[in-house]
C-alpha cells in the first residue's frame, strides 16, 4: 500500500497499476525472456502472473513433500524482504532458484515481484532423478519438464528483476505511453533483444546489439539476421528462423559475427507474436562467453583430475557416502585388490575388509580422517595391512568418500622387527647400565680404600708428636721417681698431659671414623664446617710438604650432601694438588680454599685454587677419565678425580670443572 500523508488517501497496488495491462505485458515479457513473474502485494493477492515452469505447476506445487519445500521458499524470501533486503537470490530445496525484489514506490514497501523457475546451471540429472523416486513422480515426464526450465546466470536474473520493477515504477508514477514504455523495456533487457518480420527485416532492436555487434543504426535498419553470422552458424539460424515461424517457439546456439572480425558465442530464444496483425519472431540472444569458458575450464579440471586420478601411484576409489556403494577407481587399485572396475560395480566396499564389522563402525562415523591400519583382503583372499586416508565432497548432489589405500604390510613386519630389537636393546642396555654400575661402585671403593691408605698416612704423621710426647712424659715419671721427686702434683700434672695428647688422637680416630663410614644418609650441614673437619686430618701432612691452605669460606653457607662423599671429594682434590707439587718441585706451595652463594645463577660455589703450574692443555679434557693418571702406576691409578667427578654429578646433583688460572689450577664444584 501507498500512503499518501498530503491527503490521507490510501492506495493499493491494484490502484496505481492497470493490471490487465501489466499481465499481458508480463506474458510478453515471459514469452521474450523465458523467465516467469508473479506480483504480489504486502496482503498476498496475486495481482499478475505468467510463465510458470510445469515442473512446479504440475510436480513440486502439487505433493505434499515438494509442496512444503515450496512454501519454506517463499517464507524465506518474504522475511528477507521485510528485513529490508533490496535483492535476494534463492536456491529452493526442490532444486530450483527463485528471486525476489520489494516494490517501493516513493519509499513505502507496497509489494513484491517474484521471478525465478529457473537454473544457474545445467541440472544435476542425479538430484532430481532421487527426487521423483522420493515423491512418486513419473520419471520421464518430470525429466521432460526438467528440460523446458531455463538456464541463467545470477547477473542475466537480476536484470530481469530490475527491469520489471523499473516497468513497474514508469507504470504508477511516470504514465509514460506504450511507445515509450516498449522503448525503454527494450533498451533495460538484458542481452540482444530483436524483432523480425517473416522476410527477416529488424522491426526492432535494442541498443546492445549495436554494442556487441559494431553496427550501427543506419546500418542494421538495413541488414538480415543472417549478416550476424558465418559458416554452419548462418546454416543454423536460418534453419532456427523457419522452425520458429512453423511451431512458435525456438531456442539455438550460434556465433555472433562482429563488424571487427570477433565471434561471440550466444544462446537464443525466440517466440512468434502479432503485432497489428503481422506475424514477427522476437527474443533474446544471451552471452555465453562466461558460461563457455566456465564450461571450457570444467572440462580441463575434470580432464587434470582424470589424468591425477589415473597415474597415482596410490590406490584410490571413491565410493557413496550413504550406501558405501562402489563408483569408481584408479588402475593401482585394481592392481593392489585384483578386482576390475566392472567387478566392483553395484558392490559395497565392505567385501574389501577382512574386518567387515570394524569397517561399518569406522564408515558409520567418519567424514574425514586418516585410519592407520585395518586389515584388507585381495579378491584372491590374502588379507593384508592397508593404511586409509578418507575424504569426503559432494559432487552433483551425491555424497561421497575418496579413500586412499596404501599396503603397509611390508611397513608393520618391520615394525614388529623394530620393535623386538627394541626390547632386546633396551634388555642389553639395562644389563650394561647394571655392569656399568657394578664397575663403577668397584672404582668408587678402591678409590675410598686409597684415600683411607692416605689418609692414614696422614695419621702417622699426624701421630709421630703426640706419642713422642706421651714417651717423654712416661719416662719423666721413671726419672722423677728415681730422683724421690714424686708426688701427687707431679703425678696430676704428667696425668693431665698425657690425657690431652690421648684426646688429640681419639679426635683423629673419630675423624677418620666419620669420613668413612658407609652411611650415604644426606644431611644439610654447614660448607664451613665439613671443610675445616676435612682438614683437621690432613693438616700436619700438610704441613711437612710445606704445603700453605688459604681459606675464605662463607660462614652460613649450607649444603645437602653425604658427609663422608663430600670429604671425599675435597681429600682426593687435595692430594691431587698435593702429587703435582711434588712432581713439579715447587718451591713455594699455596693452596686457596673459597665458598660462596652465585645469586644470579641461584647455586652454591666451591673453588680450590693451587699455584702448581696447572693442567697441560692437551690432558685437561682427560683428567676426569678413568685410569688416567700422569704419575707412576705405583703412585696412582687415576680413579681419584674420577670418583670425584662421580660424587659431583651422581650424587650432589652439581658439577665440577677444572681450568688454568693465574699460574695455576683451579677445581670448581657448583652445585
């Protein structure tokens, strides 16, 4: 409806146009075009009508399955419309498409053109063919219905729609004459739009054919139809032209000569009318060129797909979604399974497995994915191991799965051999790992047992001053006794000399005691602490040799360690030190002991520095191997620093380095 606010007069569609005058121009237009019209307005009336396909008017309109599909059609056009939508192409689910334009006059929605009954694109057979086995319809007459429904592209369906809402504008608002409304439906047609009389002079034409053909006015007012072409298709539109006049109706394929020397492929259609009583044939030509080319370029895809299909080396078939029904493969699949083509035919692909149970359950619930083994079998009855990579795509309307088979028969035999390799590797390994315990627990106690071999060195030396104090003092009581010099504060004070030296060496036996006991129990015990303990054993050795120990330990520093491994460890760096001093013969001999936090890198850090000269550069990547040794074997078997090492990384879970310094070496431990 129109609202007109100035006088407060409602109008409706049927008031503005002259709707006899608008059906019969509608049929014109139908019969010119091929396309069908409905207008409606907002209440739902028809007002004009004409054109519609038999295939809806005799098939989809009237079963109740295709029915319902109709109506969900023309629901969802008109609340697209009402959401204010100024174009909407639509694809029904009876397999056809529909178009629908609002009609606004003066900015107010008053109703809307329908057109539509017609394909983008050559019909998908196999989709309506279900389709009539699925509502009953007689197959033939309904593909013979099929065939009358036309075919164009979605911009040749809006010009349509643009120029019947355009004629109805002129025709409420404008009042323009007949003459000058055919004028400007002529000039709003999409394509080349002509008229012929019986001799083939152009009574009418719009302004495309003199773009498409070069020509101009003066020149076509003159010309035949048949100018427009060359060869066979002269042949075929002269034979069109005379089909037409006889039946009425008449659709063709030809190209159009143009005046530079271009042939441009079009499709006609072309209708025979009176006009003031003079028989004429009037239609359309429509550019095929995209749809050529478009065709062209499918027919070199499915060529390139063929030619990838066939020459894969891979075994591919394809087969229905829904029924799993065979439909095709390439040659390396008939190799692979024995089976041809023509056997498989009609065949569910289930035959293939030698798990047909298994296969349903997988099929029943893929779309895509890749099926790493399932056991296949060939038509000779081998079953083998096949590897499945599925896809799945919709050609012309059938669901489909691509599968790719691959033999891996070959691959799971290795595997199984792989895989029992790997257990007796991993047997092996654990074995040698054990052995390799075993030596390195044997290493570790002859290690220990040469430390305590000089460690008890160090006791002897250690010894020598008290128990030479202890003679002395045993022999002072002899002498005092004989010179009637005894008495009770002689007796007291040699008693309480001699149980201090008596303490002295009990000290050296717990000592020797606590770094050698088996206990691996880890404590947190102060850095400090268990160096100066480390020490206390060794000190008076030391001291022959001449060796100075310098000290700069943190106080509070603490770390979680075996007591006796951590004593180990700086004992069998020291005697290191301790042998290349003697080897070397240096002369003034300093050993620099320090503790501290490294904060960035959140660990506690121990360095014994020496001035012995340090380590030759072509052994110091050695000196933590077993049985290397620089000395004589008498004197070592170069486990010590191995064991080190050991203790270190095994057991204190740090690490230890070793590098030249300033004349000398230095041991880093970082844990």
């Amino acid at each position: 409806m129109l609202l007109s606010y100035n006088t407060a007069v409602i109008y409706t569609l049927s008031d503005i146009f002259n709707v006899k005058e608008l059906q019969e121009l509608s049929a014109s237009f139908t019969r010119l075009t091929g396309a069908v019209t409905t207008i409606l307005d907002l209440d739902g009336n028809i007002l004009t009508t004409s054109g519609w396909q038999q295939i809806c008017t005799d098939f989809h309109r009237v079963n109740h399955i295709t029915a319902v599909k109709c109506m969900e059609t023309d629901t969802v056009l008109a609340s697209k419309l009402q959401a204010k939508e100024q174009y909407n192409v639509y694809r029904c689910k009876n397999g056809l498409v529909d178009v629908a334009v609002p009609i606004i006059i003066d900015g107010v929605h008053m109703g809307n053109l329908f057109t539509g009954q017609f394909l983008f694109e050559p019909p998908n057979e196999q989709f309506f063919i279900k389709q009539a086995e699925e509502c009953g319809f007689n197959k033939e007459e309904y593909l013979k219905a099929l065939s009358k429904v036309p075919i164009f592209n979605e911009e040749y369906a809006k010009m349509l729609v643009d120029f019947m809402l355009r004629l109805a504008k002129v025709i409420a608002e404008t009042g323009l004459t007949k003459k000058r409304i055919l004028e400007s439906t002529v000039n709003t047609l999409p394509g080349i739009f002509y008229t012929i009389d019986t001799t083939g002079k152009f009574l009418m034409w719009n302004k495309n054919l003199e773009t498409v053909s070069g020509y101009s006015y003066e020149e076509i007012s003159k010309m035949n139809p048949l100018n427009f072409f060359t060869g066979d298709d002269k042949k075929t539109i002269n034979s069109a032209i005379e089909e037409a006049f006889e039946t009425g109706d008449v659709v063709t394929e030809a190209n159009v000569h143009t005046k530079n020397g271009r042939d441009i492929p079009y499709y006609f259609t072309g209708s025979v009318i009176e006009i003031d009583g003079v028989k004429c044939l009037t239609g359309l030509g429509t550019d095929m060129s995209e749809y050529k080319a478009m065709e062209s370029n499918l027919r070199d895809s499915e060529e390139k797909y063929r030619l990838l299909f066939e020459h894969e080396n891979d075994a591919i078939f394809l087969c229905d979604a829904e029924t799993y029904e065979f439909i095709d493969s390439n040659d390396a699949w008939c190799n692979l399974y024995g089976y041809s083509r023509e056997e498989m035919k009609g065949q569910r692909v289930f035959i293939l497995s030698a798990e047909p149970e298994k296969s349903e359950r997988i099929a029943k619930t893929i779309t895509s994915l890749r099926v790493p083994h399932i056991l296949h079998k060939h038509k000779d009855g081998t079953v083998f191991s096949v590897e499945l990579s599925i896809g799945s795509f919709t050609h012309k309307g059938r669901n489909m799965f691509c599968v790719i088979s691959r033999d891996i028969t070959e691959r799971i035999r290795l595997e199984e051999t792989l895989k029992q390799f790997t257990v007796n590797l991993e047997k092996k390994v654990a074995e040698e790992i054990e052995k390799n315990r075993m030596k390195d627990q044997l290493m570790y106690e002859q290690s220990r047992h040469m430390a305590m071999g000089e460690l008890l060195v160090n006791i002897a030396h250690q010894w020598r001053q008290p128990l030479a104090a202890i003679g002395l003092l045993v022999q002072d009581l002899r002498d005092a006794y004989l010179c009637n010099e005894l008495n009770e504060e002689y007796i007291n004070k040699n008693i309480t000399d001699v149980m201090s030296e008596l303490v002295a060496l009990s000290n050296t036996i717990d000592g020797f005691k606590d770094f050698y006991l088996s206990n691996l129990q880890k404590e947190v015990l102060r850095i400090k602490d268990m160096i100066e303990s480390a020490l206390s054993v060794t000190t008076v050795y030391f001291e022959v040799k001449d060796i100075a120990i310098e000290k700069e330990l943190d106080e509070e520093l603490t770390i979680n360690v075996v007591p006796s491994e951590f004593a180990q460890v700086i004992l069998n760096i020291l005697a290191n030190v301790r042998d290349v001093f003697d080897q070397r013969h240096v002369s003034k001999r300093i050993v620099k002991i320090k503790s501290y936090k490294d904060t960035a890198a959140d660990k506690v850090v121990i360095t014994i520095t020496d001035n012995g000269g340090g380590v030759r550069e072509d052994i110091i990547g050695k000196i933590f191997d077993p049985y290397f040794t620089t000395k004589d074997k008498s004197r070592g078997t170069g486990l010590g620093l191995y064991i080190t090492k050991l203790i270190v990384e095994k057991s204190m879970k740090g690490t230890i380095s070793v590098r030249n310094i300033n004349g000398g070496a230095e041991f880093k431990i970082e844990v």
